[in-house]
C-alpha cells in the first residue's frame, strides 16, 4: 500500500501561492511554475488547484499579474481545510471480506476498530485545524534558510 500525497501537494500548492504572491513584482503565478517547485507534470497541478479551487480555497485570474491566488490569507486556511478540499478521506479502512462471525476475534474486531478509527480521524482533524498555511510556509521557509546556513 503507498500513502496518498493529494494533502501534501496540495499543502505545497498553497504554501507557494502564499509565498509566490506576497512580493510586489508578481509574475504569472502558472500551473507551470508551481509544477517546477513540486517537482510535477503541470497537468497534476491543474488537477489539484481545481479541487482547491472547487472548494473555494484559491481562485485564477487572467491577464498582466493574473495566475492563481489564494481567496483568503494564509493564516485562515488550516490543513483540515485542505484535507477536506482533497476528499477528506478515511485514514484506515475495513478489509472488503467480512470477518468469520463465528471467531471470538472476528465477530467484534470491526465495531472495536470502527471506535478506535473514529477517535483517531478525530484527533489528526482536531491538529489540522490548528495548523494553518502561514505556519506551514513560515516553517518551511526557516528549514531553507538553516539549510543555507548549514
């Protein structure tokens, strides 16, 4: 099994957005150039803005210092707000076979995991929330900067 990355290109995604828009100069902020900083095909990148923009998290504009933008600043828009824009979807999940009724194990594993999932999906939401993409750009922007310096 291989981990799902939407989140975390999409957190990328809106951390350069954030980073690339706060300068006075603007160039296009493209499909293209974002593409270049997650290391991506610019068609991946479309794919993912358009379910960030379908859940009104970022917006494009045509023309001179058009591209893409964020709708709000970065410090009101928290990674639960991204992983509800990616589908939000379950962190674990049930085997498709049901379990042997019959076993002493297999008759209650399900209802107890359901319980123990629930509590963990609304833990990672419960840290999301408070973690917005300001943190995420100010923290990655300092892992940079020590890294030149060491």
């Amino acid at each position: 099994m291989s981990a799902n990355t939407r989140m975390s290109m999409a957190v990328h995604v809106l951390a350069w957005i954030a980073f690339d828009r706060r300068g006075t100069d603007k160039e296009i902020a493209t499909s293209q150039r974002i593409a270049t900083s997650v290391n991506t095909n610019p068609v991946v990148i479309r794919r993912c803005l358009g379910e960030l923009r379908a859940a009104g998290l970022v917006e494009s504009t045509r023309g001179r210092g058009g591209g893409w933008e964020l709708t709000r600043g970065a410090a009101s828009i928290t990674l639960l707000d991204v992983y509800l824009a990616v589908g939000g979807e379950e962190i674990f999940a049930m085997p498709a076979a049901p379990p042997d009724a019959e076993c002493y194990v297999g008759y209650g594993i399900q209802p107890v995991l359901s319980r123990v999932y629930a509590e963990a999906s609304r833990a990672l939401c419960a840290s999301l929330k408070g973690t917005t993409i300001a943190d995420v750009l100010r923290d990655a922007v300092a892992e940079y900067e020590t890294g030149l310096r060491g």
